[in-house]
C-alpha cells in the first residue's frame, strides 16, 4: 500500500513537472510564431546602434548623435546595459539572438509569475491557470525591448514585498537594493517599481491615518529600503538627471494619441479580454475576500490606470491581477504539495527539449529571420541608397527611422526615441505621411534630399506628383525619392552620423 502511494505521488509530480514545461515554453512558442514582429521591432536598430556608438567611443552619450533634427539635442541613453547586452548577442549570434533573448526571457518571467503566485495559492492547478492568464494576456509585450526585463524585475520585486508583509523578515527588503541598482540602468520604468514601493512603505500610514481595519507591516523598514532603493538609481551613468528624462517621457501627453504602444487597449484580441477578466476578478476578490487590504487596493488602482492608459504598461496589471487572485480565492481542502527538487531538472530540460526541436521545425535560422525582417522593414531599398550613394539629408517614418540608423549609418529626420522629438515633431511627422493638411510644408522634407517610405502611404502617392521630387526606387514595401536635380556624392563618403557642419556629440567617458 505504502508503495503504491510513493509510485502516485511520483506519478503526480512528474506530471506537475511536464505541465510546468508546457506552461513555460508557451510564451517561447509565441516569441517563435510571431518572429517577424520580434526583428521587425522599430526600436531594434537604434538600440543597437546605442551600444555600438557606447563601445566604439568608450562613453556614453550626452547629446543624440542619430537624427539630423534634434542633433546635439540632450539626450541620455538610459537603456545603455539592455543596448550592450542586445548588440553582444547580435554580434554573437546574429538575428537569432536577437530571437533568443526574446524568447529566454519571456520564459523566466512566466518562471517569475508561477513562482509569485505559487507561493500565495497552493493549489498547483489554480497557480497554473492564473499563471497561464499571466503570460498570455502579455502577449504583445513579447517583443526584444528591455521591458521584459522590467516585468522579470517587477515580478521579484512584488514577490519581495508579499514575502515582507506576510512574515515582517527586515532581511528580505535587501534584496530589493541591488535590484533597483541593476533596473535603473537597464529600462526607465523602473520608475513604476518605486511607485509600488512607496505605496509599500505608505501602507502603514493609511492604516493608521484612516483607521483601516487592516494590520500592516512596520513602517520604518519600508522606508528605509525605499529611500536605500532610490540612492541605488543613482548608481547610472547619468546620476540623478535619470529622473529627468523619466519626467519627460512620462508627461508627454501628445505621445499616447500618436504611438501605438502607447495607445488604450483596443480590445480587439483575446489577449485584451483575458486581462479584463483578471483585473474584473482581483477586483471582486478585494471586495469579497480581502476585505479591500489597503496595499493591494492601492496598488490594483495604480497598476489599472497604467494599463488601461497605455498597453505598454498592461503587464503590471497582468501581474498584480494574479497575485491578488492568488493570495485571495479560498485555498479549498487539499493540502500543499510543494514540487519535489528532482523535478526541476526535468522541467528545465523538457523545456530546453521543447525549444530546441521547435526552432529546428519553424526553421528558425539567421537566413530565415532576414527574410522575416525584410518584410517589416526596407532592406532591399537601404541596399539601393548604398549602391547609389544617396547619402543626403533623409526624411524617414517615425516607425522606420531605428532600422535606418542601424543600416546606413546617417542621420535620420525621426526614430524612436519619443522623448527626444517632443509631440510636435512626431504629430508633424505623422501627419505629413498621412498627406494631412500642410504636409508639403512640412521644414523635415522641404530640406530633404532623399525620401524613403512605405509604398502605399499617402505621402508617397503625393510626391510622385510632386516636381520638387523624383521617384528613384519602388519595391512592394518602399519608395525611394530624391529632390529633383540633386546628385548623390559620387564617392560614396558617409556623414557618419554627423551632419556636415555639426559638431561632435558630447559625452561622458566610461569609468
């Protein structure tokens, strides 16, 4: 009798084992459908290009040395750790890695979200189905931007908390120290962990102010990891005036109307349903089983307006929905049963099995990822300004103006960066290739030398029967113009990412 319960809890745990693999490398799986989207990110180039101008000079940069327009402009390069990394791999394993970091890290933040939510729901079947409404409502974060480091370090910092409040161990909030040091130098939202933070440390407060039926943890301690926390953002190499740029990308209301990411929910997928359903869920947990817990009132508030503002930051609702609805829904009778260690191996190396074999099958390979990014992004047309030496003044898209940088090495009228153009240059941008009113006015193109755009935008359509410009190249992506009568260098010689005349970039040298 005795060994046929160890063959079944055996048995059981081998089973948790192979549901966790599947669970893991789902997003994976997802990263590996929708390659095209990952090297096809308007941001990728530019990024890039960031870490390589940091290795090539040795600094990092004071002033943009990218874009024509805002040339010398203050700007800091915030991401410079998540730009190193994403270079290395580029230059290491090409397209592929670019795929692979994608992929790696969309899978430990599922591994970061099973373990939060583990830990506050012991019912295996319960965490993974909270777990799966986690990583799939996601899924339009699963793209090679340093925010799915963010959502890794948001996961551990959350669990960090919990872990503090349920057993008042002062020891656990040191860990959040190092945690912000290394954020801070890798994505700009590390601004929302100190917000949750704050809120954290504020707990006490409102219990106490307002008289919250609640119990709260001591205060003192919050604080003092909160204040440690914000010392440790200074430890970039831009100190304090991190802050800044964080102020200026965040108050930029212009940005939320014109950039896609940061548009509202559209509630056109599934994805966008499942996180409804999750943050409608936390809600009635609070109200039903929570008795509304001050702190996690709070922090389904915070984490609602963000996402709900801008689907950029719907992963911190996706999080803070499940952690609640864990910790909340009634455990039932069945006891706890942790996984046993030797299942770890075999989950990891059902994983790597798992991934391994689909990368082989959907023939994920660096030739492929090219013919992937040529269909997002104007490869045959960079190949043409190459050729024929079009190294002229470039009016771009804003979606485009990243890859340019990357491929061609000149300066571009516009790319990524939102926080550097302002909302005045990006609507004049947009509204230009919509062929709005004014557009022809437009000082970026009237002092163009060469355009290149999307085939079937309404500025193309315009100038090719516009004289001011000729039609050089068109494929099914792009059109190529240049200004009539103007001839390319005929030694090929690139500006280098500096327009003739200007100065060089300030910057500030690596310690």
């Amino acid at each position: 009798m005795q060994l046929n319960s160890n063959i079944s809890a055996r048995s059981e745990q081998i089973t948790r084992a192979i549901l966790l693999a599947l669970l893991f490398t789902g997003p994976a799986l997802m990263c590996f459908a929708g390659a095209r989207a990952v090297v096809g990110d308007p941001d990728l180039g530019w990024q890039i290009t960031t870490g390589q101008w940091i290795l090539q000079h040795h600094a990092f940069p004071q002033a943009d040395p990218f874009s024509r327009l805002a040339h010398g402009a203050p700007w800091q390069a915030y991401s410079w750790l998540f730009d190193l990394i994403l270079v290395k791999l580029y230059s290491w394993f090409g397209l592929d890695g670019i795929v692979a970091y994608t992929a790696i890290m969309v899978t430990a933040n599922g591994v970061a979200i099973w373990r939060l939510v583990n830990r506050l729901q012991p019912d295996f079947l319960k965490s993974a189905l909270l777990t799966l409404g986690a990583v799939f409502s996601m899924s339009r974060m699963y793209t090679p931007r340093p925010w799915l480091i963010t959502i890794f370090f948001f996961a551990l910092e959350l669990d960090i908390l919990l872990r503090y409040r349920s057993s008042g161990r002062t020891r656990t909030l040191f860990w959040l120290v190092p945690l912000f040091a290394l954020w801070a130098n890798i994505h700009i939202q590390f601004i929302d962990g100190l917000l949750v933070l704050a809120l954290a440390a504020a707990e006490p407060l409102i219990v106490r102010w307002l008289r919250w039926g609640s119990q709260a943890p001591a205060a003192r301690p919050l604080w003092i990891a909160f204040g440690a926390c914000i010392l440790a953002t200074f430890l970039n190499p831009y100190g304090v005036t991190v802050y800044r740029s964080a102020w200026i990308l965040g108050s930029q209301p212009g940005v939320l109307n014109t950039i896609t990411e940061m548009h509202a929910m559209t509630f056109r997928t599934d994805s966008d349903f499942v996180l409804l359903f999750l943050a409608l869920g936390a809600a009635g947990v609070l109200f039903r089983y929570r008795n509304l817990a001050p702190f996690e009132t709070l922090l389904l508030s915070l984490s609602a307006v963000l996402a709900f503002r801008s689907q950029r930051d719907l992963w911190m609702l996706a999080i803070v929905a499940v952690a609640i609805l864990a910790a909340g829904i009634p455990e039932g009778a069945s006891e706890r049963k942790p996984l046993a260690f030797w299942t770890v191996p075999i989950t990891t190396g059902l994983c790597t099995a798992v991934v391994a074999v689909a990368a082989v099958v959907m023939h994920l390979n660096n030739s492929r990822m090219a013919q992937l990014e040529a269909k997002s992004m104007p490869v045959q047309a960079v190949e043409v300004i190459q050729q024929r030496h079009y190294d002229g003044a470039l009016f771009n898209t804003y979606g485009w103006g990243g890859f340019l940088i990357w491929k061609l090495g000149e300066p571009v009228s516009i790319d990524g960066r939102a926080g550097l153009y302002g909302d005045e240059v990006i609507s004049r941008s947009m509204d230009t290739w919509a062929g709005n009113p004014k557009w022809s006015s437009n000082p970026e193109l009237t002092s163009a030398k060469v355009v290149i755009g999307p085939a079937d935008s309404a500025l193309t359509q315009l100038l090719l029967r516009d004289p001011r410009f000729d039609l050089a190249y068109e494929d099914s992506l792009a059109a190529i113009f240049t200004r009539h009568g103007w001839k390319p260098n005929a030694t090929g010689s690139v500006a280098a990412l500096h327009p003739e005349g200007a100065p060089s970039t300030p910057e500030k040298h690596l310690q």
